[in-house]
C-alpha cells in the first residue's frame, strides 16, 4: 500500500512539472522573433539574426520615409519604371498623378509595387537614392543587419534584413499613428488626381486583422527567394506583441505557415508573459552622506516607473541593484542625480534601469558660509537702521 502511494505521489509530481513547463511555439520560419512593443525586450526568437530576404516586408520602412517625409500632400507622377512594375501592383498608368499619402493605402493594403516605386522615386528622386534613404533610417533605428536595394521588397542584389530588424522597424513604425489607421483600414477607395470618374478600390489582404484577437497588423510579404514572411503585432490586456516570420516556406503550405507560425508565436507570449510594475517612482532608495551640510545626509528616490514584460517566474525573481554616490558636497538640489538603479531576471537580463536623485534642497553650512550669512545678515541689519 506504501508503495502504491509512493507511486502515486510520484506520478503526480511529474505530471505537474511536465504540465507546468512552458512550451515554446513550433514554427517553420528560418528566422523569428517576438518582441514587446512598450519595452523592445526579445521574448521568445529563432535564428532571430541570421540576414534574410524580407520580401514585402521591406514596404514598412517605405510608408516610414513616406510619413516622415513632409511631402504627403505632394502631388506624385507616375514614371514610366512605375507603371512597369511587376505584381502585385495597382495598375498605375504612366503619368497618373496621385497625392502622396493616398499612396501609402495600396502600399500597405494589398502591397502595390507600382506605388512603392512612385513614393521612392517622388521623395529620393529615384528608387537608388530612396534606397539610400532607407538604409540610413535602418542605421538610425538600430537595424544594423539590413540593407534595402529596393523600395517593394523585389528579389535584387543584396536586398536582406533579420527578424531581429525588421521587429525594430516595425516598433518604430507602431509609434506613428498614421501608419497604425492605415494598416488596420478594411478598404479604401482613392481618386484618381484631377479626374472626376476613375478612382482605385483596395481590399485589406492582411488575415490577421480577422483571424487574431486584438491584431494591429502590419505587412505580408512574398518573393521566389524570400518565400512566406509577415510582420505581425497584436494587443491584449494593454500589453503589445510584434512577431516577424520570414521564410515561412514557399508554395500553398508556405502560405498558410506565416500565419499558422505567427499566430504561434503570438500566443506564447500573451500565454505567458505580463506587463508589470517592476519600480515605482518615487520609492525610497537610501540616503546619501552630504558633505558641509547641517543634515548630513540626504534622502533619495526613484527618478521614474519602470514597466517590464516578465513571466510571472521571472516577477518572483527579480534582481535589484542600487549604485548610489558614497557622498556628495553641499548644496544639493532637489532631483540631483545621485545614483542609479536596475532590475535583472534572476539570469541577469536587465529589464530596466532609471536614474535615483535627492528627495529634497540641502543648503551648504560650514565655517566659510556661516561667517558669509553672519556678514549679510549684519549688512541687512545695519543698513534697515540706517533708513530708520
């Protein structure tokens, strides 16, 4: 009976640390990543660095450029290159004028080539020197790993990113509302510039919008040498997710796998990962010796709240660290920077780290300053007899 007890107790045991381990998401990507929006923390990746071609993808960092560009009431002619592009594209027609922004909806909707081409050619003065434009804006993202060649994402020379990258660029691009109300617009018809009668109708083509609770976007992409890739992102119970698959696989099952892998992804974190508070501002943070000073010491708090995207082990285990000045010289200043301090995972990933400063004025008391106010206390005084 013992015995069968002790099987029992076993049995159970195993099967809670089997049922409790985290099971990662299974995808095809060759390269994937998940990270959170609000911090830019990696929660979960695959070959996440290896360079890639993105495909379509690529037009991300073309409405970025587009929507910063101060040309989005520009009224754009469509080259002869434009019109020739290959699909998928709107149909432009050599010569068309079309307002600038009106543009970005069959860049990002339905992913016209012909339109990347007339907002690159329009704001670089040709698809080379937008190309430029772009990979300078890659660099100042922190997308080091990425080189455009093409405004579209077409298969051309060295035209590559990472999961890692392209998941930056789409953090930045999140940050503009603009580009958030284009990529989540249903359809949208636009006119035709100086034409009464014919306008454009696009569809959005992005399934995600209504296949995945709480889904933003963002873009689709497919070329021969890239195969299946999507840029995805979602939000639930305020926290946002961006996933990045890129070469999800080629053909019918490829297809189907970008959104299979990204659908994956995105329920691993929001299955297993929480925003949380992991410092208050204002917390308490010790007390700093001040030199020449009546109090001798001086107060300190946070400077700021610091969010994280944590699992609920990783919230148990967190690591503070608090780097605090040994002493400072009067005066002292509310808000002076007196220290700093961080959060870790209990593997020592640094989740957050903000600036400790004074809590209060401390004013300077030693020989010198005393016989200073003595004087000018005496000076008033002296001078207040004076008048009277």
């Amino acid at each position: 009976m013992k015995f069968l007890i002790t099987v029992l107790i076993m049995a159970l045991m195993f099967s809670q640390n089997v049922f409790g381990e985290v099971k990662e998401p299974q995808v095809y990507a060759q390269g994937a990543v998940l990270m959170d929006f609000k911090t830019g923390r990696v929660l979960w990746q695959k070959n996440m660095n290896e360079e890639l071609p993105m495909a379509s993808t690529t037009k991300i960092m073309t409405a970025v450029l587009a929507l910063e560009s101060g040309m989005l009431e520009d009224v754009t002619v469509a080259s002869k290159r434009a019109a020739s592009a290959p699909q998928v594209k709107m149909g432009i027609k050599e010569g068309e004028e079309h307002r600038l922004y009106d543009l970005l909806y069959p860049l990002m909707l339905m992913s016209a080539n012909d339109a990347a081409i007339v907002i690159a050619e329009h704001i670089g003065g040709s698809v080379e020197g937008f190309a430029q434009m772009m990979n300078e804006k890659a660099k100042e993202i922190g997308a080091l790993n990425t080189e455009f060649v093409t405004p579209n994402g077409l298969d051309k020379g060295n035209h590559h990113s990472t999961a890692y990258d392209m998941a930056l660029i789409a953090r930045y691009a999140l940050n503009n509302s603009d580009f958030v109300d284009i990529i989540n617009t249903p359809e949208i018809t636009i006119p035709l510039k100086n034409s009464g009668e014919k306008s454009y109708s696009f569809n959005n083509k992005n399934r995600l919008l209504k296949e995945y609770e709480g889904a933003i976007g963002v873009k689709t992409g497919f070329t021969g040498k890239a195969g299946n890739c999507f840029v995805g992102a979602a939000e639930r119970n305020g926290m946002e997710l961006i996933s990045v698959v890129l070469a999800s696989g080629w053909g019918n099952a490829g297809k189907e796998r970008k959104w299979s892998d990204t659908k994956s992804i995105l329920d691993y974190g929001f299955e297993n990962y929480q925003i949380a508070e992991v410092i208050k501002k204002g917390a308490s943070a010790g007390k700093v010796p001040v030199l020449k000073s009546k109090e001798g010491f001086v107060s300190t708090q946070t400077a700021e709240s610091g969010f994280a995207c944590v699992t609920d082990d990783e919230l148990k285990y967190l690591k503070t660290t608090v780097d605090l000045k040994k002493n400072v010289e009067a005066p002292v200043k509310i808000n002076d920077v007196l220290g700093s301090v961080s959060v870790y995972t209990q593997s020592g990933e640094l989740l957050f780290n903000t600036d400790i400063v004074s809590s209060g004025n401390i004013k300077r008391h030693d020989l010198n300053s005393c016989i200073k106010k003595t004087i000018n206390l005496w000076l008033n005084c002296d001078f207040k007899f004076i008048l009277n």
